[in-house]
C-alpha cells in the first residue's frame, strides 16, 4: 500500500491500482489503464509483474486487512482500561484509512468484485475484525463506560460511521490526519 | 422510489432499477438485466418508457434528492429548539434512507456515473442539502447545545454517519426503522 520511498515496480503497480481502483472503481479500470499510468508500453509488460487484475484486488484487500489488522493489535496492547483501549483502537483504525486512502477504497467498496473463494475469505477476516472491535466496546459497556444499550447497533454505528471517514478526509487539508482522528474518536466516544 | 401498490409502469422499472444499481452497481447493470426482471421481451419494450439507462439514474437520483429535501423541510417547520429541530433533521434523513435502500445507493454512490452538465446538477443540489444540516448544527453550536468545536468537520462526521447506514440497516431486523433510526439520532446527537 505503500505509494512512496524506494518501492518494488510491483509496489508501484499496486499504488497505481489503488488509485484508479478508488477513483474509477474496479469495474471501470482496465489493464491498459494501469499500464498506460505506469507507462508501460501495450499492458503486456504488467503481466511479468501480476497475473491480472483481479490478482491485484486480492493483493490490495489482503494489504489492507493485514495494515487493520496491526494497527487494532497495536492499540490493543497497551496495558489500559476498556474505555482508553477502545479510543486507541479508534484512532489506529482511522489512521490506517487516512493513510491508505486507495486501499481503503478496495477494503470498504471494491472488495465486492473479488470471486469466491476469495470473497468469502476476505469477508471472514473482515467480520473477525470487526467482532474484535464490538468486544472492546462490550468491554466499555461491563465497565459501565458506555451509555449504548444496544452492543450490535452500536458496534455497526461504530464502524460504519468510522469507514465513512473514507469519502470526506482530505489529505493535506486544514487538519491533520491525527488531529481528524482524535476529533472523531471524541465525538464517537461521547456519542456511545 | 415506490415498489409497492398501483404504480405505474415506469415507476415498476425505476423499482426494479434501484434494486439492480443497489445489489450490482450501475456499470453492471444493463438494460437487458432491468428488462429480464420485468419479464419483458429482449428490453427492446423498456425503452417505450425510458430513453435509456443513464435517464433511470437520473431519475431516481432526482427523486432521492427531492425526498430528502421534502424530509428536511418537514422536520424544521415544526416551531422548536435548534437541538429539537437537529434531532427531527436527523430521525427524518435516516428515515427516508430505511425508506428508499435503493434510492439511497444512487444518492450516495451510484450518481458518479452521470454524465454532465447533470453530474454537476446533482452535487449542487446535495451541497445545498448538506448546507442545511451545517446551518442547523451551527444554530446548535451558538445555543450552546452542542460541545463540537469544528462545525464543518463535527457536519462532515455527522452526515457520513447517517449516510453510512445505508450500507448495515436490514428492513425487517429485530428493530423497526424508526427505532434504529432515535437511537442512532441519540448517539450523534450526544457525541456532537
């Protein structure tokens, strides 16, 4: 997912993926596209890197589950209460979409163009994660953390309201990434 | 956006045309697709009601758009508070997502595919839209009913995460529209 600093030409293949995949959609972009951005001659040359460009979704979908992934066990591992631990699990899992924009793209909307078994073992390792986020808030809602009466209903406003993030974020804007982060965590903390 | 009772033929085809931009996305989608669901012959029949495909997006993006503002309009010319009229703005736009799944993925994903100057109409009339909630989250802010400092990103949090119900909301879960929809308005309400 990585788009700067000293990166393999299938890094860079993936980069221009995530871009086109975002802004176009999947459907919409073609091999010609990515090799045309690449400035490869014809598309021919992508196929030495990547076998086509569903392989490609794959290999950014697995990218970005793997970057959630860290981050939630990152934010996890400090020694904390439930109510801290759920903010640092917030603002890891909004920073990972404000980094990886493209990515994120893949993991939140295009993943759906994947085929099975793919996309059923794309969608098994999402709801994982997401069952990891809806026992740390049921762990703020024992400790008496958290006003939500409803852990499902929370858990998907959670979520959704933190993926959501995706379509607005500007990189470069007036605020920070972190700054975005810690504003929504609170804002999300309070509501819940 | 109705599906039920004595439509008329072309509202049938915009029903059936929302389900498909919903379920496979408006690229997918053809008109073949859209007549085959309709029990039409060949689609040739279709166009003696809709000039083509990009007319049904237009369409019932239109609708949508008219729906909301009709929502909004309703909800704030009730006399009260800016707290009460924020909460009746925010029950009324969740409201008419749960009401028009379909529609709703056009208003929020499937209009990119317009082509101009129709593109551009449409964000001009969702910005006005979206103008409106900021206003009533202003009004909010000077009455003190309201802690978020920044009220274009407190409005930016608050629109995507109503909006992102539309991706988790089941029409016919444990809870009812209108439930889902107050406690849903509670959360953002406390978390702003």
């Amino acid at each position: 997912m990585s788009t700067q600093g000293n990166t393999s030409r299938l890094d860079q293949i993936r980069a221009v993926a995530e871009r086109l995949f975002r802004d176009k959609g999947y459907l919409a972009t073609s091999m010609r596209d990515i090799a045309d951005e690449m400035h490869m001659k014809g598309g021919g040359s992508l196929y030495a890197h990547i076998k086509g460009k569903e392989d490609l979704l794959w290999s950014i979908a697995n990218e970005a589950t793997d970057a959630f992934f860290a981050a939630l066990e990152t934010a996890c591992a400090v020694e904390s209460n439930p109510h801290t631990r759920l903010r640092a699990a917030i603002i890891a899992h909004l920073l990972v979409i404000t980094e990886h924009l493209g990515a994120a793209a893949v993991y939140f909307d295009e993943w759906r163009h994947l085929t099975e078994p793919r996309r059923s073992q794309f969608m098994a390792r999402r709801d994982a994660y997401e069952q990891q986020f809806q026992a740390l808030l049921e762990a703020c809602m024992k400790a008496g953390d958290c006003r939500a009466a409803d852990a499902r209903l929370a858990t998907l406003h959670l979520l959704s309201a933190m993926n959501a993030m995706r379509h607005w974020y500007k990189p470069y804007g007036r605020l920070s990434a972190q700054q975005v982060a810690e504003s929504l965590a609170e804002m999300l903390l309070r509501g819940l």
